[in-house]
C-alpha cells in the first residue's frame, strides 16, 4: 500500500481513517470508531473533559454508518440529488435545475428575468 498522509491507520484496532482536518476522525480513547465529522465525534463523546467517555452510537437513535463513518445527522433525501443549484453569470442568486438539463444557460436566463 503506497503511503498517503492523509489516511492514517489505529495502532490499537488497525482501522483506517482519513488524517483530513476537520474530517472527524477516529476514537482512540474509547471506541475505536471512525466518525465522518468533527461534530459527530464530538457528540458521541459524553461527560466532563477530565473524564470523557464514548456513547454506543450502535444502540442510540439517530445514528447510522455510511461509507466514510458513523454520522448523527439524518440521511440526505433522494429529491436532494435530484436538483443543483445554478449560479447566475456573475455568481450571484441561483436557481435550482434539474441534473441533465441540456441548456444551462436557459436556466441562468429565467433566473434573471
């Protein structure tokens, strides 16, 4: 395996996880899960700082993992990937379009009207 500084490996449980700043990270201290945010692995973590401990976001409602780690945040609905958001020329407002719309500029055109 070619080393990436980004993805970092536990040297207790072996898991891997992105080192991005920001991207989460990885429960040494307790768990040993992998979280996709900060925020969620912060809220997983329960207590005073000087004696912090992990919840089991397992057996917790609201929480669920995906691809890229545990998350506490509700699943994206489908209607969302459906639409973008198009600027106009000068970047300012928007519109939503749907994907595959083949005139882009019709879409900036309406928008400005």
């Amino acid at each position: 395996m070619r080393h990436n500084p980004m993805i970092c490996q536990c040297p207790d449980c072996g898991a891997t996880y992105s080192g991005a700043q920001r991207s989460g990270g990885h429960c040494r201290d307790g768990c040993h899960r992998t979280f996709r945010s900060q925020s969620a692995f912060d809220a997983h973590r329960t207590g005073p700082y000087s004696n912090r401990s992990c919840i089991d976001v397992t057996a917790t409602e609201g929480w669920r993992n995906t691809d890229r780690g545990w998350t506490d945040q509700p699943e994206m609905p489908l209607a969302a990937f459906a639409t973008r958001c198009r600027s106009d020329e000068h970047g300012q407002g928007g519109t939503q379009v749907p994907l595959g719309t083949p005139d882009a500029a019709t879409a900036r055109t309406e928008a400005s009207a």
